[in-house]
C-alpha cells in the first residue's frame, strides 16, 4: 500500500501555517466528501478550543460543501462526541479539528465514519489521492446543527444511570473541549464538582493541565477534599484520576478497575485489548482473574481495531485512552470516569488495588536514525538475553519513537535496582551502537 503523506496514527496533525493551513482544511474537507458513498454526503463537523478552531473549521465546512457535500457544525465537543453523534443521528461522515493534546498551536482534523470508528488507513490514503480534484459541479452547503450538545450529555446520561449525590468530584477539563459537558453530566447525575481549567482562552488549552500535566488536580484535590478527581486531555478522549490521597493513577490502573468489574457483573464479553507499554502487573492480575488480554502496538487505533475484529468491549492504553465499544467504539474520558465510578460502587478509589504494579523505567535515547535500530543486531541480542532472564517476573521492550529521532527503552521488574540495572545496560548499549 502507497504511504499516506499527510495523515499520521491519528489524523492531520501539526503547526497551523505550516503543515495544517486553511487551504488543506479545503482540500481535505472536499477529498473526503468526494470519496464518501453517499451522493450528498452529511459531514457533522465538531471542534476544540485552540484558537485556530473557527477558522479551520469553516474552511473545512467550505471544502465538504465544494465536494457536494453539507457540512453540519456541532460546535466545541470532545472528539468521542462525533463517533458517538454519527452513529446516533446517522452521519456519513464526522471531523474533529482538534490536535488532541498538543500545544495550542498546533492543531488537527481527523474523520470518521457513520459507524462511530475513525476512518482506517485505505479511506485516508484515498482522501490524499483526491487532494488536487477541482470543485464539481454540484456543491452542497453549510448550517449548525442545533442541539448537538444536548444530545451527546443525554447520550451519556441513558448509558450511566448513577446517583453521585453526595460524591465530591474535582475535575481538570484541560481547557479543552470537555469544559462544558463533563461539569454538566456530573452535575446532572448528582456530584457536587470542584473545578479546575474550564476557561479556555483559545491559548491555554493543556498548559499546563488536563491529563498530561495533573498536578493541578493533584493540588485541587487536596484543596477541596474530594472524593476522586478526574483529569482529560485537550479533545476529551483521555482520563487519568486521582483518588482522595491525591495519588495518581493512570490508564493501566482504570482499565484493570473496569475490566474486573465488568467481569463481576457478567457482563465483559472476551477480553481486553491494550498495548505494548501496559504494565506487566497488569498482564498478572487479568491471568489470575481468568481475562484474555491481547496487546498492540502503541495507538488506541490499534487498540480499538482488535476490539472490533475480536468482537470484545474494553481496551485502551496507559496514557488514558479507555475505549467501552458498548457505548462509542473511540476513546471518551468522560465515559470512561463514569466507568470506573460504577465500578467503584461507593468504594473509595485509594481503598482499591486492581493491580501491583511493576516497577517500570522508561528511557528516550536520542539516536541518529530511528530506523536503525532494525538492524542494530547487538541489541536485539541483549533484549532476548534480558527478557530471558525476566521470563515470568518482568519485561524488556525496545522500539523506535514513531515521530522523533528517539529510541525508547522500557525496563519491568520486580525489583527497582534490578529494573534500573538492566535499563542501564540497555540504553548505554543503544547509545553506543545507534547514537
């Protein structure tokens, strides 16, 4: 198959003016509705709040419209919002410009299709193919849709029947796009919310909050005394938590909470899909517990294509990714927090231990061509001697970064001073042989 020049593991992303312009929001918004099935394709378009948004999404509106299309706006939702919109209002297609959670600079868009799934790889390389094809004859138009919003929280609130009432619940929406509908359904369902990061500016989105930086939850959750405290990403399709001590924990912890709670309830049909880079307690404890675990390679895409193959309901990835297909076959934070409060069923979250957590050291070697690392028979040879050595205790993965000159060395042992040993070894070794 031809490489996609555009499209990455998650749709067109990076600098606005640079890679991502207003003109290729046209050429993708008119490639895409070109290559839909439908005669006049219904695109739902959804966005966050980068600055950039408005702009790129009337040029990406104007695009599906040129390919006789009609773009309907939906406004600032999270991402998981249009898989779950057009499924639920029969969209042939939804975009989200949205660059997730990079800075505010950058941004993105991404498709996909009226099942609720993003569109696979053959799809984004035919939108590419049509990049250069002028405007047809026919041409469509552009409206708000109305009530998107209403109907992605009523959505939510028919999936989560819970009663939080007197539930203390801190929540760090990123400046993004779950600043409104996450106080909203939590409120709805009976929480009483501290809050933190729900005034984006267009600029603040992820600086320095949301799930990639929660120690502002960490601090808002001491402050107030909540209960639990929910942190997601720019776009609203990432959660990490952290419980009333203020310790964090990641997506490993919650998938592991949810899977054995589902499993509990009769109601986890097969197992669970995660990746490489999940824990090895993790694998531990879903062995114990009688659970399949299949892994992927980093990339909740790739998690979510084994859970639909496979026909199973949860997956997800350590950095917060949590996929339930029984509600969206994408990534949703927001449903994911209602997850693992129905899973805790009035427990405390620091009261609970899904797993014991290996000790893990990750390490990024800075090397001069990540593809090297293909070749470089020495180290090959001393990751089967140490995974050898580990067999049953622990792990070594060694991969290259999928976007930097960076190769990435991960070490899971029982032990710390075991763990940072054989991390060491490795990574002088790399250096040596690809630096």
């Amino acid at each position: 198959m031809a490489e996609r020049r555009f499209f990455g593991t998650d749709g067109v992303r990076g600098p606005v003016g640079e890679l991502l312009t207003p003109d290729l929001a046209v050429r993708l918004g008119r490639a895409a509705a070109l290559q839909a099935e439908a005669e006049r394709p219904q695109v739902l378009i959804v966005r966050d709040t980068r600055e950039s948004g408005p702009m790129l999404e009337e040029a990406l509106a104007a695009g599906i419209a040129a390919g006789g299309g009609d773009a309907m706006l939906g406004g600032v939702l999270p991402t998981p919002a249009a898989s779950v919109l057009a499924r639920r209002l029969t969209f042939d297609l939804a975009a989200v410009v949205s660059a997730s959670h990079n800075p505010f600079a950058d941004n993105g868009i991404k498709f996909f299709n009226s099942r609720g799934t993003k569109l696979d790889d053959d799809a984004e390389l035919a939108i590419e193919g049509l990049l250069d094809e002028e405007t047809g004859e026919r041409v469509g138009g552009v409206r708000t849709l109305e009530g998107a919003f209403d109907d992605y929280i009523r959505e939510l609130r028919t999936a989560f029947r819970l009663d939080l009432t007197g539930l203390r619940v801190a929540l760090d929406c990123a400046n993004g796009a779950t600043h409104r509908a996450a106080p909203v359904i939590f409120q709805a369902l009976g929480a009483d919310l501290a809050l933190t990061a729900v005034e984006p500016d267009g600029r603040n989105i992820n600086a320095d909050c949301g799930s990639t930086h929660p120690e502002g939850l960490v601090e808002l959750v001491r402050a107030s005394g909540a209960d639990i405290g929910f942190a997601y990403d720019g776009d609203g399709d990432r959660v990490v938590a952290v419980d009333g001590n203020g310790r964090l924990h990641d997506g490993d912890d919650l998938i592991a909470l949810i899977a054995l709670d589902l499993q509990k309830r009769g109601e986890l049909d097969g197992g669970v899909a995660v990746t490489v880079m999940t824990n090895f307690g993790f694998m531990q404890t879903m062995e114990k517990a009688g659970i399949e675990v299949v892994q992927t390679q980093v990339g909740d895409r790739y998690v979510i294509e084994q859970l639909l193959a496979r026909d199973w309901q949860l997956g997800g990835e350590q950095s917060g990714h949590i996929v339930w297909t029984d509600f969206a076959p994408t990534g949703d934070g927001i449903a994911a927090s209602l997850l693992v409060l129905r899973a805790l069923d009035g427990r405390r979250l620091e009261d609970v231990e899904p797993f014991e957590r290996l000790p893990q050291r990750l390490v990024n070697v800075r090397v001069k061509d990540r593809a090297a690392i293909e070749g470089a028979t020495e180290v090959w040879r001393a990751v089967e001697e140490e995974n050898a050595k580990l067999a049953g205790r622990g792990r070594v993965l060694v991969r290259p970064s999928g976007t930097e000159p960076l190769v990435r060395v991960m070490v899971e042992a029982p032990d710390e001073g075991e763990c940072e040993a054989i991390c060491n070894r490795l990574v002088e070794l790399v250096q040596r042989e690809l630096g």
